[in-house]
C-alpha cells in the first residue's frame, strides 16, 4: 500500500486518504498556486499506526523518498547544519477537527543549525531563535507532553523582567535566554535534552499526530459532532515559509465571503511580522485585510486573485491560511468553509445569481437543521449587548429569567409566575423538574451530549452548557469580575452559546414571519428571507413526500397551513376529553348501567362534532388523519395517592364521599403497573362499549356537516396501537355502520356517499406502531386503506424502553459511551425501528397496491429521517407545524 503522496500526487476529492488539508493543498497546487512543497502521509498509515502502536512497516522509507524531493525542491536538506530545510508536521482528518489535534512548526532547526538559518534570513537572529524557542515549545507539549502553561509562563517573565508587552519586542539575546529556560522546563517534564537530530524530530512529531487522533478532547469531538472513530488523521510534511521574518513578513487568515452573513466582500484577519497560530490565538490585535491593501499592495493583489480564482473552482465560499514572506504570498490552506445558517441560505442563492450553481444544488447546500436555527426567536441584539460568557450552544433558542441554583428553586420560583434560568454545574437525573420549570438551562460543564444538552434538546428547551469560564457556586456563579446571586437576571442564547446579563429582548425570526405571510419576501428587502424562500420554493417543485402536520386544534391546523402543510397526519382526540369535560369521562368510567353510558356519551358526541367541524373547516380540501382515542382512560382520573388521602381523611372525620369512594374504587380497578403496555389504543375500544362508535359518528357527522356547507371534508379514521388484523376487522365493521348511516350509503368506508349533493369519502387505517404490527402488515394491509408509522412508540417497544423515562435518565450514558450517535426519539433508528418500517411498508404495499403510507412520529420533522422515508417509498410525513418548513426542505433535498 502506497502511504505517501507529493502534493503533486493528490487531489481534493481525496479527503478519506490524505484528510481535507491534505486534499486541498494538493488540489491548489495543481491548481498552479504558490503552495510551498510537501507530501502527505495517509490515514491509512495512522490507522495501521494506531493499530500496531509502532511504526508502520514500509512508511520510513517512503518517507525517505519524499523528503529527498522536497529536499531537492527546497535546495536544502533536513538536518543540515549549514543550509538547513526545516518543515510543518501538520494533522489533517477528513473532517474538520478545529484545533483538536496537533501541528509542530519549524521542525530540523537545533543548536547547530539556528545561527545558519539566521544567516539564510540575511543575518536575521531574533528570528532564528524565535522560530527555535517556538519549535522547543510546539514539540514539548505536543510530542512531549509538557504542560503548555509552562513555556507561556517563561514567556510571560521573559517580557515581565524586559518590561515589554508584545512578544515582538523581544529581541535575539531574550529569545536565546528563553530556549535556554525552554530546555530546562522540557529536561524537567521529559528527563531528556531537547533531541537534536532533525530526522527524529520529524519521526516523532509525525507519531505525536497520529496519537493525537486519539487525544481525549478529540475523542469526545468526534463523539458530539459523530464523526466515526476510525477515519484515522493523516499528516502533511510543508516546507516551512516564514511569516516573523520581519516587517515585510506576517501571516493570516481570510474568507472569500463573510462566513456569518453570506455578504460578497473580502473577510479576513493580518498579522506582520508573526508565524501560524499567531492570529488566532489573539496575542497581538490584528490587521485588517484593507491594511494589508496598504502595507503590502502586490501581496494584497495576488491574495485577491488567488481569492477568486478558488471561488471560481470551488464554487463555493473558502477560508484560507496564508503567509508572506518577505513579500512572497503563500497559501498554506484552504477548504470550503464553514458557515451559519444565515450564510448558508444567502451564499447559496447568490451563487445561483451568479451563475456559479443551479438552484438543486443550492438545495443540496443548505440542510433542514440550518433552516431549523433561522426559526428559533432571536435575541434583539441592536442595543448590543456584550455577553459575560460564552459556552457551547447545546439547544438553540434565546431565553432570559432570573438565576436559580437548585431545581426546586427552579420549580419554587417559576411557580410564582416568574422565567428563570436554571444555572447547575452539570445536571443529573434529580434536575429534571426544574429543566421543566425552567426556560433555560445553563451549566458550567460537559458538551452538546452531556446530561443537560440532551434533556434540553429532548425538551426543546434553551440550553448552554460548558460555560466553563464560569465558577458555579451554591448561590452564586462568577465569571471574571461578575457575580451574579440568585434572582439576578441572564440571557442565554443557545444556538451562540453566549451569556449576557440582565434581559435582552427577544423577537420572533424573519423567517418565521415569512412562513406565518407577514413578509413578503419580493419586499421584505431581506437577502436572507429571499434565499429561504427561492429555495424552499425550489424544494417544493422537487419533492415526492407530501408533508403534513400533526395538529389538534383548529389553531394549530391554521397555522400549520400557513406553513406549508398539506393536511393533518395526526389530530389527536385525547385534549378533547380534559378540562370541563373530564366529568363526562368520570360519568363514562363510573357507569353502572348501559343507559348511564350512553347518556355519557351521548352528551360528548355534538362536543367531538364540533372539534372536528372545526378541524375539517381549516383544512378544507386536504386530508385529515383523526386517531381514535389513544391512551389509558385512568389518565383522564385523578391520582390514586391524592384521591386515597382524600377519602381516608374523610373516613377519619366519619364522613361518608361516596362519589370519591366510587371514583377511587374505578381508579384501583384500572391502575395499571406498565400503562404504556396497558389497557389503551384499539384495545380501549374493543373494551368500552360505545367509546369508538362515538368518535366515528362525530367524524362522520362533522363531514357531512361541512360537505351540506359546500366544502369538502377528507377525514381518515386511524385506529391506533392495533397488533393484529382481527382487531382492525372489528373496528372496522362497526365503523362502517357507523358512517354509512350517517353518510347514507351502503356502507363500505372509502367509497364516498353524498348528502346533500357532495361526495364525503371517509377513509380506515391503522397505525403501525407495535412490533408485531409491522411484522404482519401484510394481514392488516387486507383491513386498512392507510398505514401511519407512529415511530414514537415504535421506538419505544422495539427497544423496549419508556420515553418518558428513559430520556433523562440514561441516554446521556449511551451518548458518551457511543451506544448510539443520537437518541432514536429523534432521528429514526434506521438499523432497528427503521427496518420495521420498511418491512410494514414492502408487504402492506405487496397486500395492497396502492395503499397509502405516511408517518406521524415526531421522527417526521427531522431531517436526517425524512430522506428515510422518502427512500423508502413513504407518501407522506406528518411533523409539529413549526416543523413543517423543515421536513418540505428536506424531503426536497432527498429528491434532488
Ligand atoms: P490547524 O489545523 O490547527 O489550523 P495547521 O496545520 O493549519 O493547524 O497549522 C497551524 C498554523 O501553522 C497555521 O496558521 C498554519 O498556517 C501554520 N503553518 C503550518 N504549516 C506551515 C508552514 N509550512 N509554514 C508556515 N506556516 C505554517
Ligand atoms: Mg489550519
Ligand atoms: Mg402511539
């Protein structure tokens, strides 16, 4: 196997052999840019490093070959002490890893070579041994695994005992004074010298990257943003250009377009006299790039060429590391880059008006997960605001409220009516009521898959979490020079990541109001909601799902419709059986005679009518999916606890309760110890007489009363939690009794009737959302028009575990431990649960040609699950309205 390619050798689409750096700067190489020489070890040979945990048999020597052609390229060798090359070792995954792994500068100078490299930059000692005391301190943390706090403070004195602020101001008698404290601090840490031949220098910095693949920060990386474990780092070898060579020398970092708003226009930081990471790490301010223009014109001009000329190849925004030397432009780096949201959507409908990509490929560019940013409300950051803080953003949103430590302060205090934000060092299972209570949760510790990250995004709920600036005490957090107590006011945005104090205000998203029609994207003068709207238009044309909303009410439906829905997938009837109507149920469960019962439900069938009516009105034309009652009918009870206590003090004080003894005895008799397994779904209406029948007139009623209005009804009755057909065939049967003597047919549900002159067409189906159903949907596709995976509870049998408990409890363990990359609530296990689906969805459609397939889990809504359903064969996806945009931009994107 070949381990080492020349820069010459490589290309960009190489990522998963040469890694993206790798990759691109042998794409701009041939691209005839002044990249310095260098050659780049593969992934492959970290893999088989990292296997065997020794050198790789064969490697040595082809890098012995490619050395001696760049030593040829350079006209300098590695190691010689008269005219010395020295080179990078760069690390380079596949993936971006923002400064997770290693690089060392300036490796092959030692004590021999550093007046000789001096003498090549023209007599230039402060800069040999800058670019010397930098090499001691790169390879000793990073190969050595010295305390990199231990240079920084040799620095740091060095300035102190000087007087001085900038590095810069030392001069070649301090810096050589600092190698010598450097080689103390690396003798101390290392118990060895420095090691002073060049070839082991490079040997060993090559092994320290590939090792860092493994480095705890970039494991747990990989875990969070699930990048695979096995892709293995591979490592570039540059011929080293020199930025701290002096005025006229410096190095930066530039974007071909601003990475934050998308903007046309040149983006870009300069350092003179500096070398690599000077920039970032910020030690010196800046330069802007229009300074650059004015120190250095024919550099400046050349970077703008060369600027536009990876635009024009890569069709797309880049970021670039650059360096000059003496007035000689380097590129050192580029990669497409990355992007917010906002910058996403603008940049790639620009590129479409330029001309660059058609608009498919723009869709392919921008991602439902972007969209879903641009729609949380946003902090109104006019009176601009600084933040005190900044974590990492775990769950996005922007909320504000006073500062609490405990979660039953968090409960206490919001139970007064009052937003607080719940503020822990980490959070635990035993927090859960307050994250509840809270409308933010803010931690000192842990990343986007600790504990609070994934309960809050499970939630919804604004989370920031890793602030670990942050000092969390009992009743009180400080950061820098703040305190802020308890009932102190923050704002956090958790799609930044930024804290600020006191109360930003919040205001809904221009893209929102561009979806609810209050901005109309030809006027609205707004580059990013005419983006959003030119693309979600487009993937519109393209998309094969139709996307529907699951809603309840005549609001959500509303609303929903705005969004885009094109029907409802789920309506659920529980919410119409609370409130003022709980009493109806009690009269329900209480009855002691058939006429009780019917009486009962007699007085809820004109209110179900009505809900529906409602319903069947705001979607008018388009299908409405009404699930028959779902859960246990004990949930519409009072507590068993509460009602026990009730009655025994009542007993006590010899009082006789006998509607609350009857009560408490109908709600032992149903108490059940797995409700979620329990008596619910179709196997309620198989038990209750009457409970089914009820709905099914509503319906029937309902459409018939907006068909006799002219409009036209398109209702579908969904039997939930069915696991075999024979369950169906019952409902069925008397469903279609039901709607024939209403609609005044024969009788046979999906045909249509016609009262009042306009057809009614009223369709049964099932959900598929107990194993066996899906395991035997070829048998129930004989009963039901329509299949609705409900892939919530899905998930929960075929895993066999209780969303409402497992979330908080464990998931964040299986997260860290990588069991899975994401909870299965919310992308679809596409392995497990997934492949039920698509075993429902093959022999349902064998059964039944035709037959009608759609999904109302809340999976429906999230991008990575739709392109699941669209492959395989789905008709439709049913998503929360909010959802809605989402899950159209998505299905358009897998059609693409
Ligand atoms: P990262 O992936 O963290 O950006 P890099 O490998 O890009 O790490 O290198 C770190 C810094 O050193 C960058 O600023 C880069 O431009 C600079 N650098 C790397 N190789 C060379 C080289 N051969 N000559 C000059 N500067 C270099
Ligand atoms: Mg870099
Ligand atoms: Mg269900």
């Amino acid at each position: 196997m070949k381990f080492v390619y020349d820069f010459h050798e490589g290309n960009k689409d190489l990522k998963d052999l040469l890694g993206g750096k790798g990759a691109n700067l042998a794409e701009m190489t041939n691209l005839g840019l002044p990249v310095p020489p260098g050659f780049t070890i593969t992934a492959e040979a970290c893999k088989e490093f990292l296997k065997n945990g020794t050198q790789v048999d064969g490697l040595g020597a082809e890098i012995d070959e490619h050395l001696a052609t760049l030593e040829r390229d350079m006209g300098r060798r590695l190691g010689d002490a008269n005219d010395p090359l020295l080179v990078s070792v760069r690390s380079g995954a596949k993936f971006s890893m923002p400064g997770m792994m290693e690089t060392v500068l300036n490796v092959g100078l030692n004590d021999a070579s550093v007046d000789r490299l001096s003498r090549q930059a023209g007599g230039n000692d402060r800069f040999a041994w800058d670019s010397y005391r930098r090499l001691i301190q790169m390879f000793g943390k990073t190969v050595c695994e010295v305390p990199g706090h231990e240079f920084e403070d040799a620095l740091h004195e060095a300035k102190v005992a000087k007087g001085v602020k900038d590095d810069v101001q030392l001069d070649a008698d301090d810096l050589r004074a600092l190698v010598t404290a450097y080689k103390k601090v690396f003798v101390k840490h290392t118990g060895h010298e420095f090691p002073q031949d060049p070839r082991e220098q490079l040997d060993l910095a090559i092994a320290a990257v590939f090792r860092s693949w493994n480095a705890d920060r970039a494991v747990l990386y990989r875990r969070q943003e699930r990048i695979p474990a096995d892709l293995g780092t591979a490592v570039n070898v540059v011929a080293m250009v020199f930025g701290n060579l002096g005025s006229d020398s410096g190095t930066g970092v530039a974007f071909t377009r601003d990475p934050a708003t998308g903007e046309q226009g040149v983006y870009g930081d300069y350092l003179s006299n500096a070398q690599g990471e000077d920039v970032v790490a910020g030690i010196r301010n800046t330069l802007s790039l229009a300074d650059l223009e004015r120190l250095d014109k024919k550099s400046y001009d050349e970077l703008m060429q060369i600027m536009a000329t990876l635009e024009g190849h890569y069709r797309d925004l880049c970021d670039i590391e650059f360096t000059i030397e003496r007035g000689k432009l380097w590129m050192l780096q580029t990669r497409v880059g990355k992007r917010t949201a906002a910058a996403a959507f603008t940049i790639a409908s620009q590129l479409v008006d330029e001309g660059v990509i058609d608009l498919d490929e723009a869709l392919i560019r921008v991602s439902g997960a972007q969209l879903g940013q641009l729609m949380f409300p946003r902090f109104d950051l006019s009176g601009d605001p600084s933040p005190i803080t900044r974590g990492v953003g775990a769950s996005p949103g922007a909320a504000y409220g006073e500062v609490v430590f405990t979660a039953q302060r968090a409960v206490e205090v919001a139970a007064q009516g009052k937003q607080v934000i719940l503020v822990r060092r980490e959070t635990n299972p035993d927090d859960l009521p307050g994250m509840i209570a809270a409308q933010g949760i803010l931690t000192s510790r842990g990343g986007k898959t600790s504990h609070a990250a994934v309960v809050a995004r499970g939630m919804g709920k604004t989370c920031v979490c890793g602030a670990d600036e942050m000092e969390v005490g009992p009743a009180s957090f400080t950061v820098g020079s703040h305190t802020v107590n308890e009932g102190d006011v923050v704002s956090i945005d958790g799609t930044t990541g930024r804290v600020y104090l006191g109360e930003v205000p919040v205001r809904p998203s221009e893209v929102v109001q561009y979806f609810e029609g209050d901005l109309d994207p030809a006027q609205a003068n707004d580059p990013l909601v005419y983006a959003v709207h030119r693309i979600i238009t487009h993937a519109d044309e393209k998309r094969r799902l139709t996307v529907r909303t699951n809603a309840d009410t005549g609001a959500d439906a509303a609303r929903a419709r705005r969004f885009g829905a094109q029907g409802i997938g789920l309506c659920r009837t529980e919410h119409m059986f609370l409130g003022d109507r709980r009493e109806l149920v009690e009269r329900l469960i209480l009855a002691r005679t058939e006429a009780e019962r019917d009486d009962a439900l007699a007085t809820l069938l004109p209110l179900q009518r009505a809900d529906f009516l409602d319903i069947f009105r705001e979607m008018n034309g388009l299908p409405v999916t009404v699930r028959l009652i779902d859960p246990p009918l004990h949930e519409f009870l009072p507590s068993l606890e509460e009602l026990a206590v009730k009655v025994a003090v009542a007993h006590e004080h010899g009082q006789r309760v006998e509607h609350d003894e009857q009560m408490l005895a109908a709600v032992r008799r149903m108490h059940e110890q797995n409700p979620m397994l329990g008596l619910r779904g179709v196997r309620l209406g198989l038990v209750i007489p009457g409970l089914f029948a009820m709905q099914v007139r509503a319906i029937a009623e309902a459409a018939a009363a907006l068909a006799a209005e002219g409009g036209k009804p398109r209702p579908e009755i969904m039997v939930p939690l069915v696991g075999a057909v024979q369950e169906l065939e019952t409902v069925r049967a008397e469903a279609e009794k039901i709607i024939a003597e209403v609609l005044g047919s024969s009788g046979s549900a999906g045909s249509s009737a016609s009262p009042g002159g306009s057809a009614v067409e009223i369709l049964i189906g099932t959900m598929i959302e107990v194993p066996r159903a899906a395991l035997t949907a070829g048998q129930i596709a004989e009963a039901a028009e329509f299949f609705s995976f409900g892939t919530n509870d899905l998930t929960q049998m075929g895993w066999g575990f209780s969303r409402d408990d497992v979330e908080g409890a464990f998931f964040w363990r299986y997260l860290e431990l990588g069991i899975f990359g994401i909870s299965p609530f919310e992308s679809i296990d596409t392995d497990g649960v997934g492949r039920l689906v698509r075993i429902a969805a093959e022999e349902g459609r064998a059964a039944r040609p035709g037959l009608k397939l759609g999904v109302c889990g809340e999976h429906g809504g999230d991008p990575d699950s739709v392109h699941f359903f669209h492959e395989v064969g789905l008709d439709y996806v049913s998503c929360s309205p909010f959802r809605v945009p989402i899950a159209r931009l998505e299905a358009g994107r897998a059609a693409v």
